[in-house]
C-alpha cells in the first residue's frame, strides 16, 4: 500500500526517507530505516538495494514503481538531498505509483543532533508528493537557515541574539539566491 526511499546523503552524512501512499498520514506511520519484503504484503511488492539506498513497497502498479525511483534518485545526484528524495518518489509516482492511487506522502531527514533535520508531512492531499515539494521549497524560506542556529551537541545553547539570527538567515538567503 505504500513505496518509500531511505537513502544516506554522502555529502551531509544525513539519513532520509520520502514515502508516497493511497492511506491517510502516512509520515506519522511508516517513516522507518529497514529493507524486507514478506511473503504476506500485497501484489506487487518488491525492494531494491543500492549503493546507499533502499526502495520498497507494495500495492504498487508494478516493478516500474521502484525501478523509476531508483534511477531518478541515481540521475539526481546533483540535487540538495531533499529535493533528491521528492525527485526520485515523483518519478516512481510517474511510473504508477500505489495502484490505489494517492493521498499522503512524508519526508524525513535526520543528521547529527537527536532531532530531524526537516520533517515534513502531508496527511491528506489530492497530490501528496507535489504538495511535499512545495513544502520543502517552504522550508527553505527561513526555516532551514533559523535551525542552522538552534541548540545543538556542539553549541547547547544555540544562538539567542536576533540581531545576529536575522544576519545568518539573510546572509543563508543572499548565498542561496546566487
């Protein structure tokens, strides 16, 4: 009933995971790191393991669901990790996706500290993995610069001037826009 994607980011060493399915909130059930495909799940059901990746799912339209992703997530490299991730689901979505059809779709992403990096979801929506995208392009407004500040293992406190927050997120800004 659902296909997801957990990869590890060579360049961050973040760990991620997008899912896509046709069944209410799906971040706050599947989002797990394993690869395993029972004898019970339903047609199709498969996985593919790569270097630095895995893809699974079942209910789906057929093998093209997984190959598609895995070849879009491979031809992506270029791409920040997030975007990545949506790429490869989108393109998996493209090939047929959950055979059911869709409603909801998660992306989380982990580093270093105990909490995620970006966790987003989409509980309900006539085009999950679109909606994900915009809010991931959402996330890049403020709220990937204002984390960059917050407390972490290396600084506990974090940055609690808003002078220099507001200086970081508009330098993040004007670096970006490049």
């Amino acid at each position: 009933m659902t296909w997801s994607i957990i990869a590890r980011d060579p360049v961050t060493g973040q760990f991620g995971i997008a899912v896509a399915t046709k069944f209410f909130a799906v971040g706050a059930r599947v989002p797990h790191i394993a690869a395993h495909t029972g004898r019970e799940c339903v047609d199709w059901c498969g996985h593919i393991k790569g270097d630095g990746f895995s893809i699974a799912g079942n209910m789906l339209a057929g093998a093209a669901v997984l190959d598609e992703t895995a070849k879009a997530y491979l031809a992506r490299a270029s791409l920040p990790f997030a975007r990545r991730l949506i790429a490869a689901m989108r393109a998996g979505e493209a090939a047929g996706g959950d055979k059911r059809g869709k409603q909801s779709a998660a992306l989380l992403i982990h580093g270093s500290e105990e909490w995620s990096d970006l966790d987003l979801r989409v509980d309900d929506h006539t085009d999950p993995l679109a909606e994900l995208s915009r809010l991931e392009a959402v996330s890049r407004e403020r709220w990937v610069h204002f984390a960059k500040f917050l407390p972490s293992k290396r600084n506990p406190v974090g940055v609690i001037d808003r002078a220099e927050l507001e200086a970081g997120i508009a330098a993040a800004l004007a670096a970006e826009a490049k």
